[in-house]
C-alpha cells in the first residue's frame, strides 16, 4: 500500500527522473534546486526520443541531462538511485511509462503525473500497479508536490526563479497546501506566502476524475507531519471528498486547525448543473454543490469561508509568521545567464588562461598520466580508472601505428605527398580510405559482439545467421594466418583479458572462430575482432559499462578511435618519408592498367 509521509520525503536525497521533457518544468525544479542549496541538480535523467542530452541551466552556469529513449536504457548504477518521477508525456502514454518506473526503478517512492486527459481506466489501473508497489502518485493533471527547501516535484509554485522565491518555498513553515487545481495551488502558496507565512508542504491532486492521491491521504499525510500546524485546502463543487474530510475532522482523525474555501457557488444560478475546468467539478445533486459542502466542512469545525476574500482573511489570521531569507542578489545574476553556442564536456578555459582537461589542470594531467590514459579518457569523456584499460590502450597505440607502405591508407598518403601537397592534406587523403575494408571493422566487429552477447544467441546461431544473410562477419578472417599458424599479435593482445572474471566479449569472439574455422582454416579471430572484444570487456568489466553505454559507444564509432588515432603516426611518417625521398609525382604506366571493355548491352 502507497503512504505519502511528508517526513520521509522530507529527510530524502531526491533523485528525478523526467518521463518526457518540458523545458520550462525542469529548468525550474534546477532553479530550486540551486536557491535551496544543492550542489547538483535533482533531475538525474530524462527519458524522451531524439537528442543524448538536454541543456539546462544550474545557477549561472550550463549543465547537462542525458536523455535515454526508456526507463530501462538507464544505466543500473543511476536507477538505482532514482526516487522520484515526474511524468511529462501525453496523457495516452502515461499508463506504460509510469509503469516501466514503477517496474524498472528500486528506489521509488513517488510519482507526479502532469498530463490531462489521462484515460480513467488508465487511471485506475495506475494507482492499483503503484498501491501494490508501495508507490504514493499525484495526478493526473496534477501541477506536483513542494517541499520548501528539499524537492520541487513539477511546476508547483510556478517556473520562473522570482516566483519561486516571492513564495518563500526556500523557508521552512508550518501551513499545507492541498488543492485540486494546479492554478489555484500555486495561487494559494503565494497567499500563504504574501500573509507573512511558509509552507511545510503542498502538493496538487489533479483534476482527473479519479486523481491517484486522494484528498483523504493528503490530509493524513499533514496530521502525520510534524512540521505542519495547519491545513489550508482549496476544493471545488462536484464528488463527495470534503464530506470524507468532514468526517475526518469531526472523529478526531484530523486535529490541525483546517481553512477551507470550496469554488462554484456561482452553479447556482444555473437551471442545470454546468461543468466547470475539471472533471469532477459539476454538482451532480444539491449535496455536491459548493455550498452544502462548504457548510459540512464548517459544522465539522473547520474554517470554511463563504467568499476568497474570507478565505484570504482566515489564511492571514493562521499562527506561525515567518521570515524568508533575502535571495535577491542570487536572482540578479542568474537574470543574466546565457547559454552558450556549443558545449564541452571535456575542457574549458578557467578565465585566466589556464586550461582544463577533464575538469583538471592540462600541467597536472600531463604530469600525473600515460599518453594513453588521456587519450582515453578524453574518447569516453571521463576519467577512467583501470590500470588494465590504460595498459591495453597503451599496447594498441603501438601495435597499430603502421603496417607497411602497401596498405590503402598509406598509399593515399604517399601518392598525395608525391603530387607536391603538405601534411594535412596527405594525411587527410589517408584517413579518408579508412572504412569497412580497411581500418574500420574494428567498431562493425564491437557491434557484432555485443548482439551475441546481449541477445543470448550462440556463436553458431549468428555464424549460421550470418551465412544465411551472406554477411561477412567482420573481426573474422586473415589473408595470412591460420588456425594452425595463428597470428602472434592477437595472441599478445589476448593476454589482457587473462584477469578478468568474465570475459564475456572475448569468449563470444573465440566462440565465433571455433565455428569459422571449422569451415575454413583461415577464418580466424583477427586484431580488429580481438581488439573489440577485449575494448568491450575492460570496459564493461574494470569501468563498469552496461550494455546500453557499450552500445551508445559503438553508435559514434568509437571502437575504431584508436586505429585512427595510431595509424594517423604512419600516415605521417609516410609523408615525411616521400618528402625526403622527392621521388616527384607518382604516375602509373599503362602496363599496370588492366583495360576492361564495356559490357555487350546485347
């Protein structure tokens, strides 16, 4: 059963995942985070189609929010962090994503669902998946939950940095805010606020027909609350919620001091009962009117007033004044951010001249690092920590930097030296040979392993599917070396997975030869399979990479950086090399030219 305990939630570490983007929503929550004191933001994740990341300002400065096509392409080490959802995606698709949260995130807690027109069967289903699942929502159409100081869940409160300050949602109080309206909610706390008081929470029901949080729960969620002294509620004619209330108040269930105001009275000039904004708020009898259960709330001792203008009285007569702390010079400056034209994750000029790499000084990173490990860690955009990792990029780098004048690559480059041009263009005229039959089966021969492993099929069903499609399976095959004269430098490079404990790349990768080979001797792992096996396996192994980030890796072409990078110095050295020979302009003679006649259109 779901339980909304303010204290909880109070004493919690919020971890936000945004199901669906709205910019405005999520900047604001980042605006709170940053006014109430945290040093990062409390959206760790967005889950939508289309870019990898989303900008997003954190005080003065940019910051980024990966974005992940589903809930389940998290990466574990942050679902497993994730408390709280925020569900932004339209209301016929909230059902499947709010469940793949429920499901698919451990530490879930809670839940804001912010769409209109949820389906009510959607609905329903929803509150029964997260009532088993001990998950309290709010919603549909809900505007979200505020706890001043620790969580903004949604645009409660409203999304521009001075609203959020103008309603004292960065000092701690003693009044809960409980509407249906998300409007109204926002209006209210600002009332709370401008009456010289603080809220110790709020949160919006939605105006759904059947909200997934109930007046009821909300109301027992503030007796329960030790830092909240009073209840302000704002309700609307329709349903039967404020006779429930009553009954709570009148039993002893509910003993905090309630203000109430129930909108519609105006129905009443109307021969037959009108439908107002939400879809519970049409009196379908006399005892749905906003009237009668106005007067219900009021014989059972609560402070319910006839007109807004006595509510706003009774709002100002509550105990418990407060004084907010002066955020001013903090909004003037983040009035004057500005986001930058591109953005870099992996170094920035600090001001002065000094550059940073990785978040370190360049000196220092030159200092205290491999060639190796820098390159590295700068491909994967972060510092990695494996000695193993370091050492086999190191052995690549070196192993890969030339493989004779014969090779497409660096003959481009030598005929382009040859022809009187300078070193980037030689260079560049190498590097653009590198492809699927040369140099580039490093990454093809990656995203060939990962399917085996990832999907569970066997080296012989992919070498039968393979066979079947006429597919070369690349990473397989050597023009030279056989399975009885196998090539030495795949045999240097195997050592480095000699210390793992799973090996689950390379084991695939040598299950694949055992099936190969059986058909041809000569169709051996080669270095470019065995380079991505072994890639995959350190950083799946000694760097902690999922099968998700493996994949997004392979997506960029990643796994034939390195190739690039170390061949880049043969193709140099070519260069230099013909230039110093000056051997002039390369030119084929006729007798190397096979002349071909066109094919008989007969």
């Amino acid at each position: 059963m779901s339980t909304l305990n303010i204290s909880a939630l109070r004493a919690l570490d919020p971890k936000i995942v945004a199901l669906g983007s709205s910019k405005g929503i999520i900047q604001s929550i980042l605006d709170f985070d940053f006014l109430a004191g945290r040093t990062a933001p409390s959206v760790v994740a967005i889950v939508a189609t289309g870019r990898k990341s989303e900008r997003y300002f954190f005080g003065e400065n940019e910051v980024t929010i990966p974005v992940y096509s589903a809930v389940g392409r998290l990466p574990t080490s942050l679902s497993e962090q994730v408390n709280l959802f925020l569900n932004l995606s339209s209301g016929r698709r909230v059902l499947a994503s709010s469940k793949q949260a429920i499901e698919a995130l451990p530490a879930l807690v809670g839940g804001v669902v912010f769409a209109e027109g949820l389906p009510e069967k959607h609905a329903l289903e929803l509150a029964e998946t997260a009532n088993a699942a001990g998950v309290w929502l709010a919603g549909g159409a809900s505007v979200g939950i505020v706890v001043p100081g620790v969580v903004k869940l949604g645009p409660i409160g409203g999304v521009q940095a001075p609203q959020l300050v103008n309603s004292k949602l960065f000092t701690s109080g003693s009044v809960a805010v409980v509407s249906s309206s998300g409007g109204m909610v926002s209006e209210i706390i600002r009332l709370v606020a401008t009456t010289g008081h603080a809220l110790s929470f709020s949160l919006a029901l939605g105006g759904e027909r059947f909200p997934m949080s109930s007046p009821q729960e909300v109301f027992a969620a503030a007796e329960a609350d030790p830092a909240t002294t009073s209840i302000v509620y704002f309700g609307e004619l329709g349903g039967r919620d404020e006779y429930e209330l009553a009954e709570m108040i009148s039993s002893g269930a509910v003993t905090k001091p309630v203000v109430a105001y129930i909108a519609g009275t105006v129905a009443e000039l109307f021969e037959t009962p009108p439908q107002f904004g939400h879809a519970k708020a049409m009196a379908a009898s006399v005892d749905e009117s906003a009237r009668a259960k106005s007067d219900a709330l009021r014989a059972a001792g609560a402070k319910s007033a006839t007109t807004f203008a006595e509510f706003a009285q009774y709002v100002a007569e509550l105990p418990g004044a407060v004084e907010a702390a002066d955020l001013a010079p903090v909004i003037k400056a983040m009035s004057a951010r500005k986001a930058g034209l591109i953005a870099s994750s992996i170094s920035h000029d600090m001001g002065d001249g000094e550059v940073q790499v990785l978040d370190q000084s360049l000196l220092d990173l030159a200092d205290n690092n491999s060639f190796a490990k820098i390159v590295i860690s700068m491909f994967l955009g972060k510092q990695v920590h494996s000695a193993e990792l370091e050492a086999f990029v190191d052995y690549v780098l070196k192993l890969l930097v030339d493989h004779g004048p014969y090779v497409s690559g660096a003959v481009n480059t030598i005929v382009t030296a040859r022809a009187g041009r300078d070193l980037v263009s030689s260079l560049a005229a190498g590097l653009l040979t590198i492809g699927p039959r040369f140099g580039g089966a490093v990454n093809q021969a990656a995203l060939t392993w990962l399917e085996g492993v990832s999907t569970g099929v066997s080296p012989t069903a992919l070498v039968e599917a393979y066979a079947a499609d006429k597919r070369y399976i690349l990473g397989i095959g050597h023009k030279k070396y056989r399975i009885d004269s196998p090539d030495p430098r795949v045999a240097k490079l195997l050592t480095f997975v000699d210390g793992l404990e799973q090996a689950k790349f390379t084991k695939f990768a040598l299950g694949v030869e055992a099936e190969t080979t059986r058909k041809k001797g000569n169709l051996i792992l080669n270095v470019d399979g065995a380079m991505a096996a072994i890639l995959l396996d350190l950083l799946a192994e000694k760097e902690g990479y999922s099968i998700e980030q493996l994949e997004a890796l392979a997506a960029t072409e990643f796994f034939n950086s390195l190739f690039i990078l170390s061949r880049s110095v043969g193709f140099m050295a070519h260069y230099f090399d013909q230039v110093r020979l000056d051997e002039g302009l390369f030119r084929l003679s006729p007798a190397h030219v096979t002349h071909i006649r066109p094919a008989s259109e007969d």
